[in-house]
C-alpha cells in the first residue's frame, strides 16, 4: 500500500478520535474490512505491541503502519499519530474559555460515549481472532475482572497473562 494512502487513512482515524484506542474501529474498517491489507490477528498484534511500550494509547498505529507497508508504513503511522498533536495547539488557542461552556462539555460526552461504543465494536472481532481456546477466555474474562475490580497497571495483567502461558506450557 502506498505510503501517503495509509498516512491519510491512519490519518483520519487518529484526528476524528480523541482517545488511544477510539481510532481502533475505523482501522479495523479501513484497513481490515474495506482493502484487506491487515488481518485482524495482525491488528491484535499491533495493540498488544503498542499497549506493552510506554507512550501514547494510540501507538499503537504505528505497528499497523509497519504491518502494512514496513518501514515506509511505520513512518507514516508515526506521522498520523503526531499530526492531531500539531493541529490541537492553534485550536486550543483559538477557542480558549468557550471549551468550559456546557454545551460544549456535553459534547464531549456523547462523543465519549459514542466512541466508546465504536471500540467495543471493533474489539468484539479481534477478541474472536484472539481467544481460541479455554485457557485464553478465562484469560481474558480473568483480565477484564481484575482491570475492573482493581486499579492496577496492566502491567500485571500482561505478566499474569505470560506466567500463565508459560505455565500451561509447561503442564
């Protein structure tokens, strides 16, 4: 795939979304449902990849960028990525105190909501990708769980995850 394509695609997913993984269902149909250039293991790959760095929820993207075009790929997933960054500033300056108003903020709020939707969506598919077998949905339900009965990292949840592998390897 053409770099500046996949820029333009990964593009549009990271400007119209303000959270990390708020961009995941529109790569999920641009890039996996409508062209076919990323399968949904790979996709899974590449949020695993990019939640296991430290940086942005959303670096995610630029591992969709590697996966579909390499090198050239990654760049443009990185440049994705920072160009909302670059563009947010001017915006910022320009609205100043409006963004206080309520209406303003109820905005937000159903927008929040309505990407939240998007996400369950698009991982809904992935996690049929993923789960394959006993062992990976107590995995995940046992994940889910502790991510939303517990504050902690998820940093544990990939070291509980990764000691459990192993030792169902090892049985």
């Amino acid at each position: 795939m053409n770099p500046l394509i996949l820029y333009l695609l990964l593009l549009k997913a990271t400007i119209t979304t303000f959270s990390g993984m708020g961009s995941l269902p529109i790569i999920r149909n641009d890039l996996v449902v409508k062209r076919h250039v990323l399968t949904d293991r790979e996709l899974s790959a590449a949020v695993a990849a990019g939640q296991s760095t430290p940086g942005p929820i959303g670096l995610y993207v630029v591992s969709v960028g590697y996966f579909v075009a390499g090198t050239p790929g990654a760049l443009a997933g990185c440049a994705a990525l920072m160009t909302p960054a670059f563009l947010i500033v001017p915006m910022l300056c320009r609205l100043g105190a409006r963004a206080e108003k309520p209406l303003v903020r109820s905005a937000v709020s159903s927008l929040t909501l309505a990407a939240a939707g998007l996400i369950v969506s698009a991982a809904v598919p992935i996690a049929r990708e993923a789960v394959t077998g006993p062992l990976h949905a107590v995995l995940a339900i046992g994940s889910f769980l502790f991510l939303v009965s517990s504050k902690r990292d998820t940093l544990w949840v990939i070291l509980g995850s990764a000691a459990a592998g192993l030792a169902a390897g090892l049985v």
